[in-house]
C-alpha cells in the first residue's frame, strides 16, 4: 500500500512541476531543479554531484514533464478507496496508522504543490497543533520550510533544512554582516561551507521555533481577511499585486503578537533576530526599513526597545497596506472591473515602491 501512495503522490508532483516550471525565473528554477535532483538522490544540501550527472537528470525530467503538461492530477486510492489530491484531511486519517503525513495546498501564482513525508513529533503552541515531518517520500519543486494545514503548522524538516542553507549560501552581500552576527550568537566562527554543514540541523532546529511562530502569526491573524487575501491572489497570480499581498501578509503574521517577532524580542534571541534582519528582502524589506535601521543599531547597543518600536511601525505599515488593498479590491468587484483596481493597486501602492509597471 505505501509504495503505492508514494508512486501517486510523485506522479501529481511531477504534473504540478510539468505545469508550472515556466513560472519561474532561469535561475529560481536552477535552484529549485537543483534541490529536487539532491532529494532524489539522497544528497545533503552541500553537496554538489557532477554536472554532467545533473544535466543528465535535467534532460530527463523535462522529457517527462512534455507528456504530463496536459494531465489532470490523479485521485489517491487507498485500500480501493480514491480521495481527492487536495483532500489532505481524509488522506492523512488513513496514513496517519502508517506514520506518515500528507500535504496538498498552492503556493506562489497558485501552483499547486504536494508531498509526503515520516511524522517525526506532534506538539502544542499557543494552543494550536503543530507537526514536525522527517524524512520526505515523495514532493515537487516547492522547497518549503514550514506552512498551515488544516489549522495545523506543519514543518519540514528536510526540506527546511535545504531551504536554510539556500539561504545562507546565496545571501546577497548586503545581508552578510547581519548573518555573521546570527551566526557568531549561534557559537559559529564563520560561514565556511565546512562549518555550515556540522552545525546545519542544529542550527535548523535551534530556529524551528521562529518558523513555527510565523505560521501562528498566519493562522491568528485576521486583519487581512484570509477569504479576501485568496481572492485577490486568484485574481492576480503571478503578479506584483500577488508579490505585494503575500508580502504584506507575511509581514502581518512576523508583527503579530504571536508572531515572529515578538516571540524574538520576548525570548531575547539574538541569532534569530540576525537571520530575520539578513534574510529580509523584496517587498518585505522596502515595506519594512525599520527594521533594517534598528538591527544595525541593535547590533552595536543591544537595546531590544527600538526592535519593539521597529515591530510597531511596520505592523502600523502592513495595516494600512492591507486595507487599501482591500478597499481597492472590493471596490472593483462592485464595479465588475478588477482592471479598475489593478491600474489603482499600481498607482496607490506599487509605484509609491517603484514598480513602475505591471509584469
């Protein structure tokens, strides 16, 4: 029966891929082909097999993905029984005796993304269910840290851990200095690849916990009503519109007081503070300077006040970014022309950021 489950999931997997590579630039797709190669074959993150081998495996794979581009995904049939590929809750009541956890959802420009993976451990935060996944059976291009399912946060592990070093490794310089600072708060000299990969999972698990807080922020929070949010991303994949709403969202869920940012500040976790300010980037950066400011500054004075003052203003920031798209949006609909309310989500909110136009 497992193998049978693992072959199905694999095979929408690979249709989900074949569907939607092309929404993904040259080199996000070099990366996320490149981290699906080192799943398959069982590598660590840091290791890098010949390239001949990994073209080799290209080669084949869009091979594969020409004759799935036209496929609809495949029920999941257990014990004769088929489920739909998005029913996650109805899959995981008949694997969960096997150990096992299924995950079914979309992501960015609403690609569909699914995997299956070993339960690890079962625990409770802030009164909400949270799962941690080990190793991984079957998953697609997606390389996702951690996500809400069902009213749970799930992490993944495996994946979390590949996700972790990407971005580490490919950090663009301005991000150095604020990792070097997460990194010596972490008891490591340096971010020499050799260092990195002794202390990879100790380090992932160090900060599973700010992970799993951002997921709270998401699942909590409601000022960017969560029915709204995913209708206008329907409406906009694939766009700087959708970029925008997921970036506020996310900023909304790390200010959240369940959130990332105050379970930094509260706990005083300096390295995860290092991380946040070195992986901010894209809109959440140039929504959310305060920030950058106030780790330079905490990180010659460590004064977690002006942290707590930088939280402030940009939830302030988010906030108002959230009801204008709101406003803007649900305004269009009444007027049955979302056109409308792209062209004044572009004048209001993205050319004030210099998008200058729509893509």
């Amino acid at each position: 029966m497992l193998e049978t489950v693992v072959n199905q999931v694999v095979h929408n997997c690979n249709i989900s891929d074949a569907r939607y590579a092309g929404y993904y630039s040259v080199c996000g797709l070099a990366l996320r082909l490149r981290d699906l190669y080192k799943w398959e074959k069982g590598l660590d993150p840091w290791v890098e097999d010949e390239p001949s081998k990994v073209l080799e495996w290209i080669g084949e794979r869009e091979d594969l993905w020409e004759n799935l581009t036209n496929e609809n995904f495949k029920k999941i049939t257990i014990k004769g029984l088929p489920y739909d590929a998005f029913d996650a809750r109805a899959i995981n009541r008949e694997i969960a005796r096997h150990g096992l956890v299924y995950g079914a959802g979309y992501v960015h420009s609403l690609k569909p993304t699914f995997f299956l993976a070993s339960l690890e451990e079962r625990r409770t935060v802030q009164g909400h269910p949270v799962t941690i996944l080990g190793k991984e059976l079957a998953r697609d291009l997606v390389t996702l840290p951690a996500f809400v399912q069902d009213g749970s946060v799930i992490i993944r592990r495996e994946s979390g851990e590949h996700f972790l070093w990407n971005q580490i490794v490919y950090l663009r310089s301005s991000g150095r200095p604020a990792l070097a600072f997460a990194l010596r708060a972490h008891g490591l000299k340096d971010d020499h690849p050799r260092t990195l990969k002794e202390k990879l999972a100790a380090l992932f698990s160090d900060e599973m916990d700010t992970y799993i807080h951002h997921e709270l922020g998401e699942l909590i929070d409601s000022t960017f009503d969560p029915n709204l949010w995913r209708e206008i991303i329907a409406a906009f994949p694939h766009s700087p519109i959708e970029l925008l709403a997921r970036s506020v969202k996310d900023l909304l869920a790390d200010t959240h007081e369940h959130g990332t940012l105050p379970h930094i500040v509260k706990n005083k976790k300096r390295a995860s503070l290092g991380f946040y300010a070195a992986f901010l980037d894209g809109f959440r950066k140039v929504l959310f300077p305060e920030m950058v400011k106030a780790f330079n500054e905490f990180s010659e004075q460590e004064e977690w006040q002006k942290i707590e003052r930088a939280i402030s203003s940009g939830r302030d920031t988010a906030l108002r970014y959230a009801q204008t798209m709101s406003t803007l949006f649900l305004r269009g609909k009444e007027k049955g022309d979302l056109l409308w309310a792209e062209k004044e989500m572009q004048e209001q909110l993205l050319r004030p950021l210099g998008i200058s136009k729509l893509n």
